[in-house]
C-alpha cells in the first residue's frame, strides 16, 4: 500500500486508517488464516481483563434488522495469559498493536495497565469505559463526565503507552464525556461502543439473550456513530477512531469526513471476512480518482459545507 494512506494517531503512526474494533477480530490467530493481516493499519484485540473471564450464559449473539446483538461479557484468557500465548504471536504480525483493556474497578484498569507497560510490541492501549463500575452500583465508567475522567487519569499514571479512551454511546451529551477524558489526558477517542438493545423470543416468550440485554452492531448503528464522531470532532482537539456499520469503503470515507483519523471494522468482519483488503484497495482508487495526494486531507472535510 502507498504511503499516502497513512495517517497518524498522535504518536501512533498507521500504515493506513482501517483498524479492527475489539472484540470482532479475537487476537488475529483466525482471520490470519484468512488473509494476510499485516494490510491492516491496525488489529484492536479482544478486550483483556485482570483475571480470565468465561463471559455470559448463552445464547449469547442474536441477529437483528440490519445489525447484531451481542451479550458476550468480555470473555477473555486474562491479561498474564495474554501476555504469555497472545502477544508473541501478534508481534510477529507487522502491523500496529493496539490492546483494549477492561476492568470492574479503577484498581484493575491501573494493574492491567501496568503488566502492559513492562511489554513490549504494543503501541497504545484502548479503555473499554463501558464496563460496569463495581464500587458504584454497577454503573458503567462511561456514561458519567467525572468516572470517564478518572478512570482515564488512573490509567495514564501507569503508563507510557499513549491511552485511546472508547466511549459509550448510552449516554444523553456524547460530548460532555469526550472533553471530561480529553481534559484528564486521553490521547485519543474511540467511538462507539455498541447500543444496549434486546429482542424478543415469541415462540418461548422470553428474551432471546441470556443476558437479556446487549450490545447493538452493524449497519443499523452508523447513522448514530456518524453523528457522535461529527458531535465530538468539533468538541476536543485530540484525535478520532470512527467506528459502527462499516463495511465498505464507503462508509470508511464517511466517517473520515465527519471527523474520524481512522476507522475500525467490526460485525462487518463477521459477514465479509475478507472485506479489509477490498476495503484498502477502493481506498486507493478513490485518492486516485478525487486527486487527493493524502487521505489526512479529508478528516473532517464535512465540515466545511457551509463555507462553499
């Protein structure tokens, strides 16, 4: 791939702006299998935990209109083995690193931060903010101004590693959440995490998750992913990794216009396993065909409308 889709993360530097999002791409073992991984600008893991988590009962996923369900509940072999069977096999890969990190308490986000800083092979780590905060009633970290700031502030006194902070869409003002990490010292912004959604089992009357709630992905999602990477591309000043319903190049180029400097693909994965390369490939052709000399150009172009 040409050097003009390069794009950079503040002191990450991507070799294109397509990442994975965590927790569709595992720890790239399968999708290598696949195709060749290294095209990607980025794999964003599975989210990691202090201990191994066996996740929630199932059924666990469930198809929707457009769109997935997912009650999956982290599961994940921990972050010592993580470390041991996962991240050698990923520093063999020559593509950027990203760990997504989770945790129930501000002293987890703090332990698993440190373990990773000892490591090397790992260019940022990713908050999974969305994760209930077992000190209070179980409340997600995200979905309040002053428990994103903290948990973000907790996890960059334990690191070096630059810390992408991946907000939560169920909040009411996605950019007051945005400029409370901001202020505590995120060096980037993921967003969005999955929609909390259900759906209904009308034969056995009864919710078709385990879990009775999950995560909404896919195509249904990007319409209300676009609007918050628009909404908090004008609010903070630090970068943005767009993500929700890509599938095509397309929606890659959208996102980027709203205010996105790269772009992960997720529940596409699951249907288009091979989309990454068709994906990088319209890329290129379309930098060709609009004369653009490097795609750092149109983040955020969108927003120029009103002065044509």
């Amino acid at each position: 791939m040409n050097n003009h889709l390069s794009v950079r993360i503040g002191e990450v530097t991507l070799k294109n702006p397509l990442l994975t999002a965590s927790g569709t791409f595992g720890f790239a073992r399968e999708y290598s299998e696949l195709f060749d991984v290294s095209l990607l600008g980025g794999i964003v893991v599975k989210g990691i935990t202090l201990q191994p988590k066996e996740g929630n009962p199932p059924p666990r996923i469930a198809e929707t209109p457009s769109g997935l369900l997912n009650a999956i509940g982290l599961q994940n072999p921990g972050v010592r083995r993580f470390v041991t069977e996962e991240l050698p096999v990923l520093r063999r890969i020559d593509t950027t690193v990203i760990a997504n990190i989770a945790g129930s308490t501000l002293e987890e986000f703090a332990e698993i931060a440190k373990i990773l800083q000892a490591e090397t092979g790992i260019a940022a780590l990713e908050l999974n903010i969305s994760c209930p905060n077992v000190r209070q009633g179980g409340m997600a970290f995200g979905v309040h101004p002053e428990s994103a700031a903290k948990v973000t502030e907790v996890v960059k006194k334990h690191t070096t590693l630059p810390v992408w902070v991946k907000l939560s869409p169920n909040v009411t003002d996605i950019t007051e959440i945005a400029k409370a990490v901001e202020e505590a010292g995120a060096d980037a912004i993921t967003l969005i995490n999955t929609l909390l959604g259900m759906a209904i089992d009308l034969e056995k009357r009864r919710p078709v998750l385990g879990n009775i709630f999950g995560g909404l992905s896919g195509p249904a999602v990007k319409p209300v992913a676009l609007r918050m990477v628009w909404q908090v591309y004008e609010a903070v000043k630090i970068p943005i990794i767009g993500m929700g319903g890509v599938t095509s190049a397309r929606d890659v180029l959208e996102f980027i216009m709203a205010g996105a400097s790269a772009v992960a693909i997720g529940t596409g994965l699951f249907t288009q396993p091979l989309a990454p390369v068709g994906i990088l490939q319209e890329l290129e052709e379309f930098l060709v065909k609009e004369d653009v000399a490097q795609i750092t150009e149109l983040t955020g172009v969108a927003h120029n409308f009103s002065a044509r």
